[in-house]
C-alpha cells in the first residue's frame, strides 16, 4: 500500500453544496486516482473559518460536504477521508513553516491581494495549505488551476526546509488534468465560478433540474451566433468546456456540431448534460445524507488513520527545528 504514490488534496465546506467548478477542476480526478494511489482527502473546515461562517452553519455543512464527497464517487474504504481540524498537526505543522516564509511573500499571494486584505487568518492561508500537503508527504495534488500558486509554495517552503534542517519534506507536484478547464461564472465569465460568490452563475452540484436549466439559459452570452472559443466570447467558451467535461466529447468537436444552430439549442444541451452528470450524485447523496452517524464514523476512522501520518511526521519535524521533546 505505502509503495503507492501518495495523492492528497482539500475542499472547503462553503457554499450551498459544491459546484460544478469544484467537479471539474478537483473531485472528478480524486475519484478517478483512488485505485492507483494512496489518497487523503479532506474537507478543510479551519480554511472556511476565514470567512467567518455561521456557527452552526460550518458543522452543518461540514457533514453535508462528506455525503457530497461520497456522491460524487470519493470512497472512504479506499481511501482517508477526514476534517482537517480533527487533525491538530496541520496548524501546528503550519507555524513551524510560516516563520521560515517570507511576509514579502505571503503578501504576494494572490487570494489575499484579491480580497484586499482581510483577516490574519487569511494572510496564513495559503502556509496552513502548505502544511496540510506537506504533512502527509503527499506526491501529487489533484487542484484547479487557481490553486497553483499555493502549490508553488508549498514547494519553496518544503525546499527551504529540507535545505536548512535536512531533507524531511516529499516535494508534491500539482495534477490539474487536461488544461483550460477551469469553470467560470454563468453570469460573468471573466471570473471562476465560485463557492462564495453563488447565484444564478453558480451551479450548485445539488441543484435540482429545473434550477440547472433555468441558470445555464439565462447564461450571459456574447454578441454574434457562432457556438465556437474565442477570446472575445467568454461566455459561449465556457460553456463549451461545461458540454465537453459532461459528455467527454472534444471541443472542436463540439464546435462542429453546432456550426449553423443558434444558442437556444446549444444551452438546451449544455443544460440538460449537466442535470445528467449530476443526476446520480444527487441520488447517491439523498441516501448518504440520511444517515448522519455513518458521516461521522467516515470522518472519525479518517481523521485516524490521517493522524498516524501526520504524528509521524510532526515528531520528526519537531526534532529537526530543535523542539525539546517532553518527557
Ligand atoms: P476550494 O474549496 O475553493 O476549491 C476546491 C477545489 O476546486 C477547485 N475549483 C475549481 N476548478 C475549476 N474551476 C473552478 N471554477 C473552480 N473553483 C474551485 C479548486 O482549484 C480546488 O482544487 N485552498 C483550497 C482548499 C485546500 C487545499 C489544501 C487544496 C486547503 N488545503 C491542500 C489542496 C491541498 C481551496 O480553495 O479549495
């Protein structure tokens, strides 16, 4: 089992459910790698506390997000399914390596530089992410493409201390599938469709069919009729790379197929392929959800076999950087 390479990755419990971003960019490749790696997979509820949710809200969604896991294919007997808070080595693995990270930086982060400041706790994102990857010694990480950034530094922070206190850290390489599948919002899609931005420019993966339809026709469009990618038609783009992930056909391809039709059939499509994909997940999630105590007991077997590692790991790095260990 350990001879397997090491795949790990991380999703916040935000939003109303996950969405089709979130499918396309991250979950649909966990699923796809369980077989070939040993992988960890967690839900990271101390990151969705940067944006102060409701109490009850967080916990609430928190189980929700393991039933949607499980529905879209993530198979806790495989693989480690936990919570990133049940774990305390992450925060404490994320101190060690934010005094070796530059506040120069940490401010260049592009998150931060979005949301123009914030929270110290957001400041301490991206280092928190880097401990939750480095912990586990993880070889690859299946992420977005808007989550690079955090990756590359994940990268220098695990040099920077192999370099200064001996080789300790696996150097994780990002897996981000086929290129140009980032999902941008129905409403503006000059930006990525979010968690916490929603609205009708967010498909939520439990969205019923009705609603799917209703945002995918009401998708902001460009000005000509012709369904093909082009820098100057955003919108028409990205909702043939929505067609393409759906039904697995190539771009190109589809641009072909639609030569001569006009948008209304091409949306009709694009909707009804997304209400297919998630058909079975929202079937699959009804039956999961119901049963709350098995949620619990996937995160609680999850939480410890990701303690193991993540101990073993901690105590060596606690040794490194010079910790007297209590007797
Ligand atoms: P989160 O919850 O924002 O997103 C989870 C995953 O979904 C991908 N994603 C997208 N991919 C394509 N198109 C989109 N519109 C889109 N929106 C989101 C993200 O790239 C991500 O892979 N910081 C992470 C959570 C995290 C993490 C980690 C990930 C915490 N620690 C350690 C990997 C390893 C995040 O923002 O997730």
């Amino acid at each position: 089992m350990s001879s397997r390479p090491r795949v790990l990755s991380g999703i916040r419990p935000t939003g109303e459910s996950f969405q089709l971003g979130n499918y396309v960019g991250a979950v649909r490749h966990w699923a796809a790698m369980q077989d070939e790696n040993d992988c960890f997979f967690f839900l990271a509820d101390l990151h969705a506390l940067t944006e102060t949710p409701e109490p009850a809200k967080l916990r609430g969604r928190t189980r929700q997000a393991v039933a949607e896991l499980l529905a879209m294919g993530v198979d806790p007997v495989r693989s480690t399914v936990f919570a990133q808070s049940h774990v305390a080595e992450h925060p404490e693995l994320a101190w060690v390596l934010g005094c070796l990270t530059g506040f120069g930086e940490a401010s260049r982060m592009t998150q931060f530089k979005e949301k123009g400041g914030g929270s110290v706790g957001l400041f301490y994102y991206p280092v928190l992410q880097a401990a939750d990857i480095l912990i586990y010694q993880a070889n690859a990480v299946p992420i977005g493409e808007d989550q690079r950034q955090h990756l590359e530094l994940t990268r220098d922070l695990a040099q920077r201390f192999n370099a200064r206190y001996g080789d300790t850290f696996v150097l994780p390489a990002a897996y981000e599938g086929r290129a140009g599948e980032r999902i941008k919002d129905l409403q503006d899609p000059t930006r990525k469709m979010s968690k916490s931005i929603g609205g009708t420019g967010t498909i939520w993966v439990l969205d019923d069919p009705k609603t799917v339809t209703k945002k995918v026709r009401s998708a902001v469009t460009d000005t000509g009729r012709e369904v093909r990618v082009a820098d100057d038609k955003p919108g028409i783009t990205n909702l043939l790379t929505i067609l393409s992930v759906c039904t697995g056909k190539a771009v190109p391809e589809l641009e072909d197929a639609y030569a001569g039709k006009g948008y209304g059939d091409f949306k009709a499509d694009v909707a009804e392929a997304v209400v297919e994909l998630f058909a079975p997940v929202r079937e699959r999630y009804a039956g999961f959800i119901d049963d709350p105590a098995e949620l619990d007991r996937v995160l609680a077997a999850g939480a410890a076999r990701a303690r193991e590692v993540a101990v073993r790991t901690m105590t060596t790095v606690r040794e490194r950087v010079g910790l007297l260990a209590p007797t």
